[in-house]
C-alpha cells in the first residue's frame, strides 16, 4: 500500500520537528486547546495519530484518547512518548479501521484525509467517523485550501516555502485532483535530499457534500485552530462537523 511506502521507518524518525513547524508551541497549543475544548467530557479518536504530537499533549489534559494509525514504524515513535495505556493505537486505515467505544470527538489534523487518493475513499473516512461518535458528536477536520489561483498559464507547480536549506514545491493535476508536494532540503555539501507526499485535494465545498452524505452537519469553519475568520484568502481551514 502507498501510505506504507511513505509512512515509513526514515520518515517516521525524521517527523517530528520540535519547537517548529507544526510542533512550533502556539500551533500545538491553540489546536489541543480547541480539541480539548470539544471533546468536552467524552472521550476522543484521532484518525492518523502518527508519533502523537496532537494526542500527547491531549491525553496529558485528561481526556480520554484512542488512535488509528496506519503506520507501524509512526506507531513506534509513539510509543517513545506514550505507553499504550495512555494512548491505545488501532493498526488500519482510518477510512474502514474500528475502535472500541463511541466518542464525543473524531478528528483529522494537518490535511491527513487528503492522504486518501479518491473520493470514495474520502467518504468511507466521514463514515468511519460517523460510526464512532455518540449522538451530537463532532467530526474536525483540518485542511488546507488548493492553491490553484497561483498557477499560472500552462504551469502545474507552486512553491510553497523557499527558506534556507529547504524548497518546497506543490504539483498539481486537476483532472484527478491530485497534488504532490516535493520537499527538498539542502545540505552544506552539493547533495540534495528529496521526499515527495501524494494528496487529493478537496474544496471546502466538496467537503461538506461529504460530511452530508454521511450524516453531519457543518457547524463551524475557522481559518486556524485559534478561530480566526475564514476568508476567500484563507490558506487553510478547520471545519467542524455534528451529528444531530
């Protein structure tokens, strides 16, 4: 399977960016702080939970944590920070993957669901979570906007980040609604260091469609995890979804 490919032991000891990035402590605080806040008294199931940099620190708040993680090698690195009583880990896929239990809260961070490669697979993943959450349960989902007005005429790439020592640049095919972002990181030396990640987009339009299929309601879309008003500008979203 591809997401194994990916996922695999070199990434998995390499992910984690601590201090920065999406590790940086006012990213990782606003989001534990809005997932704390609605899970509420229940429980919570993150799909992808990876080496736990969302789950860590929310299991350290109290609430109870379970995780479904395709990954055994990001597993691993979890297991580093959390014991599995802490943090129970399901092995599978989040589209089709069970965990015991219903749950408050289901959530997907850092445009995890467009890891899923089709459409269909995207909306057995708000089933999935639809079949996990108590009534009036929530669905969060983070993820980013495509990029596609910064294409110009006749060209398929967008950098994203240029910063020393490391370019990263998107490549998109519209038929399929696939990207694939190129991470280049530059050493002191002439060697390069390349990693590519295959998504499928979706706009925010396509995926409350999905979220209705599957039962939900959208009842909040923010720009950031702190709540910032979303924009046609905007580069990213949270959306939150509700069973009634």
């Amino acid at each position: 399977m591809w997401q194994q490919e990916i996922w695999d032991a070199e990434t998995a000891r390499r992910y984690d960016t601590p201090g920065r990035g999406m590790f940086a402590p006012q990213v990782l605080a606003a989001t534990v702080d809005r997932l704390a806040g609605l899970a509420g008294a229940g429980a919570a199931l993150e799909f992808a939970v990876g080496t736990g940099r969302v789950a860590v620190p929310l299991a350290e708040r109290g609430v109870p944590f379970t995780g479904i993680e395709l990954s055994e090698p990001m597993i691993d690195q979890l297991r580093g920070k959390a014991d599995a009583d802490t943090i129970p880990v399901i092995v599978g896929d989040m589209a089709e993957a069970s965990a015991p239990g219903r749950y408050s809260l289901v959530y997907l961070v850092y445009n995890t669901i467009s890891n899923l490669l089709d459409q269909d697979a995207q909306i057995a993943c708000f089933h999935n979570a639809a079949r996990h959450l108590v009534p009036g349960g929530r669905f969060v989902i983070e993820l980013g906007v495509p990029e596609l007005r910064k294409l110009p005429p006749g060209q398929d790439a967008v950098v994203f980040t240029n910063e020393p020592g490391y370019l990263g640049v998107d490549t998109y095919d519209p038929l399929r609604q696939h990207l694939i972002s190129h991470h280049v990181e530059f050493t002191e030396s002439r060697q390069a260091r390349l990693s590519r990640c295959q998504q499928r987009y979706i706009w925010p339009a396509e995926l409350d469609l999905m979220a209705r299929l599957a039962g939900f309601e959208l009842e909040a879309r923010h720009a950031d995890w702190s709540g910032a008003e979303f924009t046609a500008e905007s580069p990213a979203h949270v959306s939150v979804y509700r069973l009634p």
